[in-house]
C-alpha cells in the first residue's frame, strides 16, 4: 500500500477493515463442521485486496441514502464467491498452485477434498446471505432488488466458470486478442462487473442514465484488472504477488504479454483505464471513491 497516496489509501484500507469484519460476521452465522469450517475461515479470512467489496462500497457511494445493508450483503456475496473460485482454480487438476496471499493454498492446508468442499459450500453460502436480513437495522429491502443482486452474481458465476474453461482450453496455444478478450471478459471481468452492478441496483432505479455508464465503467475495469495481472506475473516476483510469479509462462497460458508484447498490454492497460475513467466522468465528483480505487488498480504492484 506504500506506492498508493493517502487518500486512494484510506478509501481501500476503509473497504478492507468493513468486509474483513462483515465476512467473519456472516461465517460465524453457518454452522460449518470441522474440517471444513477451518478451510472456509482459511479461503475466506486471508486478506487480499478485497478489490470486488471495495467497488461495490464505491459504487453505493454514489447515492449516501442507499440501502446499505443490502451493499453490504453484495459484497460479502461475492467476496465469498470470489475465494470459493480461488480455491478451485488452485487445486491440482487446475492451475496447481501452492501459494494464494502468501500463505499455502486451501488444499495444501487443509487436502484437495476438503478444499473442494469450502468452494463448493462458499457458493451456497453467497446466495443465502444475499437473501437474509444480515446487518439490517431498519426496513427489508425490496425483494426485487434482492433477486436482481442474485441474478446478477448467478450469470457472472457462470460466467466466470466458463471462461476458466476458455482459459484452460487456450494454454499452449496462440489465441488472437478476440478469442482472449472473450476468455477474460468472462472469467476475471464478469465477477468485477456484478460487483458495481450488483450495488447499482441496489441505489439506482432501472431506467437511470447511472446504470449503462456504471456498465460501461465496470467492463472496462474488469478487462483492465486482467491485462494488469498478466503484466504482473511477468514484471513482479513471488514474495510481492503473494503468489508464485511467472505461473502463466510455467503452463503456457495465452496471456496479454504473450499475445502482444509488454509494452503494448502496458499501453492497453491505461487505454482500457482510460476508458474507464471517461465512464465516471458522468457522476463528477460524487465518484470519487470509485476513481480512487481505479487509481490504485492502474498502479498495483500485486
């Protein structure tokens, strides 16, 4: 966090402290036996960047008098969809990794089928939070936007998984920019994507010019979040990733470097960050947070 300024800073390390706290909350609400109840906390409790809760805060920032409890289930939601999909992509028949935020992978910690199992119960465990009354203090709220929040997490889960097998199917091969852009848009974007959409609907009416720029901003920053990480497998080392570097090039992965070089999957970063920031441009100042947590993923080093 020392590369970041004070105020992208504060704004991140603000969405941490309240999801850290918000997901130990809506554990302990499940009675999880052991092992597994330990593999969860250990999926889930880590730390990492929180990068979708974060946008989902930023995004409800937009309207101050949102229902915020319903944000906050969003965010523990696909926070816990998000580790439940790390925690697959880890396991031996996937990506076999040994490393996830410094510490050993779920299934080095806890073995390849009790790992299986807290991804397995993490997606249930999404969906039923974002159906509670979890952290409400006044009025439910309207169980329309509850079930748009769960269509949005359901499509972009599907999407996510199936871009995982778009990325498997593409390792030692020469994809082109079309073919990649679709493996990405789906399995990294379409998660980041819900996490600013499932907050739009929370504190935007449908027919809102807010919601197709939100859009618009949240799947140029979804792809922008991928390019990043390519680059950074190539450009940073193992102990600053808090996971092993140079993985893609190890399996043959069809990566952005790989496809256009370093320098331009740089220049297509900013470009798509670009792209991005002309999309808030539309809220003005009301989107600052949104605009600070866009900085820091531009200029991440993890």
């Amino acid at each position: 966090m020392s590369s970041l300024t004070d105020v992208q800073a504060n704004a991140l390390t603000q969405a941490q402290h309240r999801i850290q706290q918000d997901l130990l909350t809506a554990l302990d609400a499940f009675s999880i036996p052991e092992p597994l109840k330990g593999a969860v906390h250990h999926a889930v409790m880590l730390g990492g960047k929180r990068v979708r809760p974060a946008l989902c805060y930023a995004t409800a920032a937009l309207k101050p008098n949102a229902n915020f409890a319903a944000v906050r289930r969003a965010a523990v939601a696909i926070e816990m969809i998000h580790c439940y999909s790390l925690a697959h992509d880890d396991l031996p028949c996937m990506d076999n990794d040994l490393l996830r935020r410094g510490q050993p992978t779920c299934h080095v910690a806890f073995g390849e089928d009790t790992a299986l199992l807290a991804g397995d119960i993490l997606q249930s465990m999404a969906f039923e939070i974002l159906g509670s009354r979890l952290f409400d203090q006044g009025p439910a709220v309207n169980h329309s936007i509850i079930l748009k929040q769960m269509q949005i997490l359901a499509t972009a889960s599907s999407k996510m998984v199936c871009g995982q097998v778009l990325d498997l199917q593409a390792e030692g091969k020469h994809v082109d920019q079309q073919v990649l852009e679709n493996i990405h848009r789906n399995k990294t974007g379409a998660l980041i994507s819900a996490a600013v959409m499932m907050a739009a609907v929370t504190v935007f009416e449908g027919t809102d010019q807010a919601i197709p720029k939100l859009r618009e901003y949240a799947q140029s920053i979804g792809l922008a979040f991928q390019v990043q990480d390519d680059i950074l497998d190539i450009i940073s080392d193992t102990e600053v990733l808090g996971k092993t570097a140079g993985k893609d090039q190890q399996v043959e992965k069809s990566t952005y470097p790989a496809l256009m070089g370093l320098d331009k999957a740089q220049a297509y970063a900013q470009e798509l960050h670009d792209q991005a920031f002309q999309a808030l441009a539309f809220f003005g100042e009301d989107a600052a947070e949104l605009n600070q947590i866009s900085q820091f993923l531009l200029s991440r080093k993890s």
